[in-house]
C-alpha cells in the first residue's frame, strides 16, 4: 500500500476512534459521574450495572485503537516528529494505559460489585476503594486531554520545531507530564474533584506546557 495512502487511514482512524474514546470519557465524567453522585441508590445501582459495562467497552476499545492507529503515523513520519507530537503523544500513551491498567481495572470491580446488588446480593468491599482510584485516574485523563488535543493539532499547524531543537524544554514538559500521572497513581484529585475545576485545570496545564515548549 501507499504510504501517503496509508498515512492517511491511519490519520482518518485516529480521528474516528479520538472521538469515540474522548467523548466518552468526557461523557462519563462531565455527564454520569455527576448523576450519579446525585441519584438514588437504585439508580445508582442501575447504572453502574448496566450502563457503564456498555459505555466502557467502546471507551476503552477506542483508546485502543486511537492509540494504534497513533504508532502507524508515528512509524511512517519517522524523522518528522516535533517537540509538539512528542508533548501529545507521550499525553496520550499515558491516558491509553491509565485506560486499560487503572481505570477498567478498577471499574470492572465497581460494575461486579453493582451487579452482585442488582441481584440481591451483597456489595464487594473492594469496590469502595476500586472507585476512586478509577475516578481519579480519569480526572487525570481528562486534564491531560485538553493540552493532548492542544499538541496534536499545533504539532501539524503550529510547529515549535524538531525535538533536537531545544531538548531542555522538551525534559522540563515530560517531567511535568510525569509528576501529574503519579499523582494519578498515587495523589489525590484536588482542584479536580469538580467539573469546572477539572477543566480549568486542563486549560492552566496547556498554558504551562505551551510556555515551557515556547519560550523555555
């Protein structure tokens, strides 16, 4: 196959699947996250045992494939990568594996656990500490998406240059990056425990990432 051809499928796929999986965590946490801290305990119950078992199957099969199709473009460009993709891209990797390795984890305990419920049983107790672990680490998705998005699209139509230009700006924004997803493993959510802060947060970290690429 072509490789301009292919590079395209794999950029058309990205998108498809982008979309799937950031609409969804976006869903989940700006849209049934809040619900559910406002419903009953049927409701409740009802959603995290039905709904989410659905909602997270294509959540989590788009992070797959938006991360695949990711490393196909990835491989074709080779020597073409900017400080830009390089800032999204690690963004991305690590919101794909807090996806499978943090958050459906976690979340298949929460969705057995309401299962067990629905059925007449009795509630795991794991579950109490499986949800916010699970909670977090998708807060912590949701900050990284809004400056991923952010480096993706300016790594195509705003470059800063090739990683070789300026490989101290390039350690300063990965050291940041890295110091926020420990956090996500081990931290607290803090401004992130509500929607706007969450957001405003993304925004904040966008600014901070763009300046250190900018102007460090």
């Amino acid at each position: 196959m072509d490789t301009m051809v292919l590079d395209y499928l794999a950029r058309w796929g990205h998108f498809l699947f982008g979309i799937t999986w950031i609409g969804l965590l976006y869903y989940f946490n700006f849209v049934q996250g809040e619900y559910v801290k406002e419903s009953d305990a049927g409701a409740r119950v009802d959603v995290l045992s039905k709904l989410a078992p659905r909602a997270l199957w294509w959540f989590r099969w788009g992070a797959m494939f938006t991360f695949l199709t990711g490393l196909v473009m990835l491989g074709i460009r080779g020597s073409g990568v900017t400080i830009d993709i390089t800032v999204g891209a690690t963004l991305g990797t690590l919101m794909f594996l807090n996806v499978w390795l943090i958050i459906w984890p976690n979340q298949k305990i929460v969705i057995a656990s309401n299962q067990q419920v629905a059925s007449g049983g009795q509630a795991d107790p794991a579950a109490g500490a499986a949800g916010p672990k699970a909670a977090l680490a998708s807060r912590t998705n949701t900050l990284f998406s809004i400056p991923m998005l952010y480096f993706m699209g300016s790594s195509a139509h705003l470059s800063n240059g090739a990683i070789s230009v300026n490989q101290t700006s390039l350690v300063v924004a990965l050291v940041i990056i890295a110091a926020l997803e420990l956090n996500a493993i081990f931290g607290k959510q803090g401004p992130m425990t509500t929607v706007r802060g969450v957001i405003v947060s993304g925004f904040a970290l966008t600014a901070v990432l763009y300046g250190v690429v900018k102007f460090l």
